[in-house]
C-alpha cells in the first residue's frame, strides 16, 4: 500500500488503534517497522472487535506499508474459545531467547496474557498468564491495580511490564491502586521477579506530584532514550498522549509534557491553545526511533463515534535536555513536514474538523458520540475484508453551514487552480483558505448531484508551505471524496 506519505498511513479502510511502532529485523535480516495495536471494527459497536493484525514497512520508507496478515486471532487465547472478548492493545518484544513475546488483555478479565512466535510477524500462540511467584495471577492479589494496556521494555536483557487504568477514582486499599505500576520480569517472561512499584499517579493521587491536570489514566508506553527511560501515557483528559521521565525504570518519575493531542487541544501555533479543531476522543500510542528520526504514533476518531480509530504518526524532536515539544495533528505524517503541493489528494486525510459555529463544539475535552452538527469521515462499505485489497477510500460526510475541514501541510508552487470532488444534496460555495480563520483567497460554487462530481475554480495559493482550510457556506450536506491543487 504506497501512499505518497499521508496521515492516516495505512489504508483508509484499516482501523488499527493503540499503535506500538516496534524496529525488528525481518528474515532477511533488514529492519522494518512493525505496527502492533488494536483492531477496530468499521462502524463497529465497541472497541477492539477484530483479530489483531500487523502491518510492516521498511525503516527507510514509512510510505511503503505491507499487510503481514492476522498474527493472533481472540479465539487462540484459551479464556476466550467463543469469541466473546475482545484484543485489547497489545505491545511486543523481543525476548531472551531470540523469540517475540506479544502481550495483551481480553477486555472482560483484567489479567495479562503473553503469546510468543519464532518471527515478528508471524502466528503467535498463546504461552501463559503473568503472574506472581506464589502462582496467583497478577492483577489478582487483594490491592492489586486492574491489568490493562501492557508495555514492554528489554533493557539489557533485563524485563519490564507495566500496566494499569486509573479511571479517576479514588479507592483506599491498596497503596498502587491509584497509579500505573511497574514490575520486573525473570527470565520465562510470566513471572513478577520484583513488584509491583507504582509508576504515575491517577487523579486520585496526582496533589502534589507534579502531574496535577495530566495524571495517568491508561495506555502505558515506555522506552530508553540513552540513559533516560520514557514512560508515554494517555492521561485522564484522554485525546493527549504524555510523557514522564526517570533515570529508574521503576521509579521517581518526573511530569515532561504533551506530546499530541487528537484534538489538538493545547496547540497554540496555528489557533487558541484551548480551540479544537477535531473530534478528540481516548488516545493511545508511542514514540520510536525510525532511521535516525523521532516519530510519535498515536491515533485518530472517525465515523463519528468511539469504535472506528486510526493511526497517525508526526515526526517529533527530543532537544539535548530530553524535552519533546507538543507536535500539532498534520495530513504529512510520513512525508515528515508537507506534502506536494500539486495533484489530488483524498478528503480522509483531513486532520482539523470542526464548525465555525463555536455552539457546535461540545463543552467537554472529547466528543463520546456522532455530533448532529459535525462533520466525520467514514466509508461507504461495510468492514473490508483486508485479505481482499479493496480500495475503498474514506470520505467526508455531514458537512453543514460553517463547517471547517482542514489539511495541513502543502509545499505549493504556481497553484493557480482547487478543485473539489463532492456529492450529495446541497446549494451554496466552498470558501478556500490558508488558514481557519483568514480571509478567503478565493471560492469554489457547489450544487447538488447524485453523482461524485468535480467543481473548480481558479484560485491562486501562495507559494511556500501552506495549509489548505475549506469552509463550507450554504445548504444541504454535502459530501467530499477529495480535493486537487493544480
């Protein structure tokens, strides 16, 4: 599948949440980069209702994603032989002992199950329970946090696993009950050899801290960026990802900051840091070093509801003090910093999504439900069949009076024409931006068709890298399939 580097990275079709980007050397010895995560349904009714599949591409070409199939199905983990539960999301490493150790939790038993395989990509199968030396499950014990969200880390061929949610509550027995936790592994990659230590704090244990208004609610990440390890997290605002860093992989970490909202909310660059400008919703995701570059994976809401995510990347930086400055949404993803600013792009890969009509905006940080007077991207088909190759691809629909739709960013040169693809019932125009709230540079006149239909003006864009904002003026709801710069 070989985009020309745009968010989302994978199909538009492909709904793959709580990405772990891992760099694992293939069976010819090459590194690729492999995605482990979730697997939504499309217009699915609750999360993670799919088997888990993995997607790969090579180290030096995010652009040039492969399907390596369905690696682990709900059905192969023993609790679960009627398909009743679902794959929660997963993280992988790689063991001792040359093999791949998935971990995961079926989301109706808060315990931590591992699968191993002889390949990063291959067909796991279930290995055991990770539990305590006394036997009883971890997760089990009278004051133990409920598992959820496992992550890994090989430091040395030393083994980490942490876990947790933290749903703002505060429960008086257990001293871990209100934080993420922390445990070392031995050697088997099951049983707890020392822990649990309580990592971040929830809401419930977050005065005094230092991550007051960012406490850790579930999603756990980690990582060892030379001599400092990571710990990435959703906090309880949940379309942020954050980070914290220690000098111990089970102890004293300090709050650093947000790295991506999926709602952008804390960006302030390009509009009011508390504006968002797409329908954010729980995140979840991590950081990865790719060929010398920083990225962060995380992953966006469609289809107007919680069930249908997918995943984004951004190129981020990490400066000589270890800080990771606040990354906006952007369509580039893989193409690091803009897209070409000639030819025609799908309407999916939009990242800002919103109404100029601030009574349109919910009052809360994230959008639960399909918002009336919003717009969301979603498909026409039902959930592909990925073993098919369909090329289904994702459209806007819903577009009413003084809705935004928004892409970023363009590297434009001598564009003197936009053209849009749309269709649907509707009357009136399309103003064309570089940015949501500047003056329009020029407009595009729509009316309805049953038909996908193109409409164009000439309108020239600055040269140099621009966003390209469409605010929709009139009646009618039309739908967008794609936009071209010529």
């Amino acid at each position: 599948m070989k985009n020309s580097g745009f968010n989302p990275f994978l199909p538009s079709w492909e709904y793959i949440p709580d990405g772990e980007p891992r760099v694992f050397e293939d069976s010819k010895n090459e590194k690729r980069v492999y995605i482990y995560g979730s697997h939504d349904r499309f217009n699915g009714y609750a999360y993670c209702m799919n088997d888990y599949v993995c997607w790969s591409a090579p180290e030096n070409d995010l652009t040039d994603w492969r399907f390596e199939g369905v690696i682990y199905k709900k059905t192969d983990d023993p609790y679960n032989k009627d398909a009743s539960m679902h794959l929660y999301a997963p993280d992988v490493i790689l063991g001792a002992d040359g093999r791949y150790y998935l971990y995961y939790v079926l989301d109706k038993i808060n315990i931590i199950s591992a699968a191993v395989c002889d390949t990063p990509a291959g067909k796991y199968e279930h290995y055991g329970i990770v539990r305590y030396e006394d036997g009883i499950m971890l997760g089990r014990k009278e004051g133990d946090v409920p598992q959820f969200d496992p992550a890994l880390l090989n430091d040395s061929g030393r083994f980490y696993l942490y876990s947790g949610q933290c749903a703002g509550r505060v429960k008086p027995a257990g001293e871990n009950q209100n934080y993420s936790i922390g445990v070392e592994l031995m050697p088997d990659m099951l049983t707890v050899k020392e822990g649990p230590f309580p990592i971040i704090p929830g809401k419930g244990a977050g005065e005094g801290s230092g991550f007051e208004g960012h406490e850790f609610f579930e999603a756990s990440s980690i990582r060892k960026i030379h001599q400092t390890y990571y710990f990435i997290y959703s906090s309880f605002l949940m379309n942020e990802l954050c980070y914290a860093t220690s000098k111990n992989p089970l102890k004293d970490f300090k709050y650093g900051g947000v790295i991506v909202s999926n709602a952008d909310l804390g960006i302030d660059s390009y509009k009011p840091a508390d504006k968002m400008t797409y329908h954010g919703n729980n995140n979840h995701g991590s950081i990865q070093n790719i060929n010398g570059n920083w990225y962060v994976f995380y992953h966006r809401h469609t289809n107007g509801n919680e069930f249908s995510r997918q995943a984004c990347l951004e190129p981020i930086k990490i400066d000589e003090s270890g800080y990771i400055k606040q990354v906006e949404m952007t369509s580039c993803g893989p193409a690091f910093c803009s897209l070409a600013g000639k030819g025609e792009y799908p309407a999916y890969i939009a990242c800002n999504i919103f109404s100029m009509d601030e009574k349109a905006i919910p009052s809360k940080p994230y959008w639960p439900n399909r918002t009336p007077d919003l717009p969301f991207i979603t498909q026409d088909s039902p959930d592909i069949d990925f073993s098919q190759n369909d090329d289904e691809t994702g459209i806007i629909c819903n577009i009413l009076d003084n809705c935004v739709i928004g892409f970023k960013y363009f590297d434009c040169k001598e564009v003197t024409s936009v053209k849009i693809k749309l269709r649907g019932y509707c009357k009136g125009f399309f103003e064309v931006k570089t940015s949501w709230d500047s003056e329009p540079i020029g407009k595009i006149d729509v009316i309805s068709s049953n038909i996908w239909k193109y409409y164009s003006a000439q309108i020239k864009i600055p040269d140099g890298k621009n966003a390209i904002y469409f605010v929709y003026r009139g009646s009618g709801t039309p739908v967008m399939g794609s936009f071209a710069l010529e």
